[in-house]
C-alpha cells in the first residue's frame, strides 16, 4: 500500500522543461515504472549535483522515490551516458526527438512498456551509432502501429491469405492485398514491389538483430509517403517533432518528384 518507495531502476531522458524558477520538471522513461515525471528541485542552479543524468538523451542508472501518483524524485545516479551523435546531430536528434514523441504519445504514464523499453533503447542506440536514421524510424512507426491498435495485415493477403504473389497495401482491408485482389480497392496504395517489401520486413525485423540497412533513397521517399499516410489517416496523429522531420526531409532531399499522384508511382517490380 506504500504510495511511493526507493528504487533503482534503468531510464532514459525523454524530455525537461524548466519549472519554477530553479527547478526541473523532467520526463524519464524508465525500464520497470513505464514513463515518470521526476521534480528535480535545484536543477537550473549551476553546480546541480545531477545535472549530467538529466541531459536530453541520457540513459543512466537512477535511483529515486517513484510516486504512483503525481511526481516522483531523483536521489542519485550511476554510470549516465549520453548519446553523443544524437545530441550533437540535428537531423539525429529530430528523428530520436520524434520516436520518444511516440512513446509519449502511445504508452500511458506510469505502465511499464515491457519489451519496448529495451526496443526504444536499441534504436537509439542505432541511431547514435549511424544506422539510417530515417529507417531506424519507419521501424518503430510500424512496428508501433499495434501500440495505437492499428494492426495491418502485413505478411499475407487480407483477403485471402496468399503470400506468392505481388503485394500492395489496402487501407480499406487494413494491410495487404495480392494482385489478384487488387481490382476490390481502387484506393490501394499503388505501392511499388520493393517499397511494400521493406514494410514488410520493418513489421518483422528484430532491431537486435539487425546487421546493416541499405534501402535506396527513392524506396525510401516511397515508404515515408506510405507510413505518413498509414498514420495520418489510421492513427492520426500529428506531432510537432514529426512536422520537424518533415520540413527538413522536403528541404533536405528535394521531394518535388515524389509529389506525383500515389496512382503515377505504379508497381514496378524492379525499381533499381
Ligand atoms: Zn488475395
């Protein structure tokens, strides 16, 4: 019945934000009490005793006074790290910016998140040590999809569960559709064959176990154009850190050619 106890614990920063004048409002997400908010009192004064443990993009070894209501408190922490490249890397700190935006959004405070936490771990870990960033991502996005109840049909045909034949992805049937199917969604995504495989492999694919990714740069343009529209009109959600990434990717790889209509980017089976 105890409403809050010591413990040690596992966490990684997922945002602060200043509080009062001195203090500290930091949300941490931690390995065995799901996403807290730590008071940190003294935390903008120089000097603060803590104050590496609580950088952005740092995973240590807290120990704290964990409330089940409310805010919990830091006492102190062993062996912090900070992920390097994603805190001095713009375009790395916007995409590991985006995936703690998900797990804010797709997790409720104070649940553990199990197999996700060691999950989110590992893909900012591959981010900070230079995995593509960009597909680093679109694995979270749609493995996480099932977090926002969304659970595409991503392995065989929804209607009727073939797995030998080109493959485009069906809103309306909630995941794939064989070639054979095609004619009952004229919405399909008109997905290309390489495009609607990476989806595939992303919904499977074991972050821990992964070697070396090379996706093209135009399946990649393609994937995102997929994911987006997967989440803006299955989930619908609209993150600022999301924008984010979306200003800089227009600014960044010139997207004017993918702005043709879905329908124009057709199956080709060998798009490279
Ligand atoms: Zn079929």
């Amino acid at each position: 019945m105890a409403e809050h106890r010591f413990e040690d614990f596992n966490g990684l920063v997922m945002y602060r934000k200043n509080y009062k004048e001195k203090d500290m409002l930091v949300k941490i997400l931690t390995d065995r009490f799901g996403k807290k908010m730590f008071y940190l009192r003294g935390a903008n004064k120089p000097k603060f005793r803590l104050s590496a443990a609580i950088l952005p993009f740092t995973q240590a070894a807290y120990g704290g006074d964990i409330r089940d209501d409310g805010l919990s408190f830091l006492n102190n922490v062993k062996s912090a790290s900070q992920f390097q490249s994603i805190s001095n890397d713009l375009f790395l700190n916007a995409y590991a910016t985006y995936i703690l935006g998900l797990v804010d959004v797709g997790f409720p405070d104070s649940e553990p998140l199990g197999s996700w936490y060691p999950k989110i771990e590992q893909a900012l870990t591959l981010i900070d040590e230079g995995f593509d960033a960009a597909v680093i991502t679109h694995i979270i996005e749609i493995q996480m999809l099932q977090v926002f109840g969304v659970q595409p049909q991503l392995q065989v045909c929804a209607v009727c569960g073939r797995s030998d034949l080109p493959f485009d992805y069906s809103e309306h049937y909630g995941g794939l559709l064989c070639q054979r199917h095609w004619h009952l969604d004229h919405n399909r995504f008109h997905g290309s064959q390489r495009a609607i495989y990476y989806l595939r492999l992303f919904s499977v694919i074991d972050l821990f176990q992964i070697q070396s990714v090379n996706v093209k740069q135009t399946t990649q343009m393609e994937l995102k154009t997929i994911i987006d529209r997967i989440y803006q009109d299955t989930v619908g959600l609209s993150l600022k850190s999301k924008q984010f990434i979306d200003k800089m990717y227009s600014f960044d790889r010139q997207l004017p050619q993918l702005k043709k209509m879905p329908s124009e980017i057709d199956s080709t089976p060998k798009d490279d």
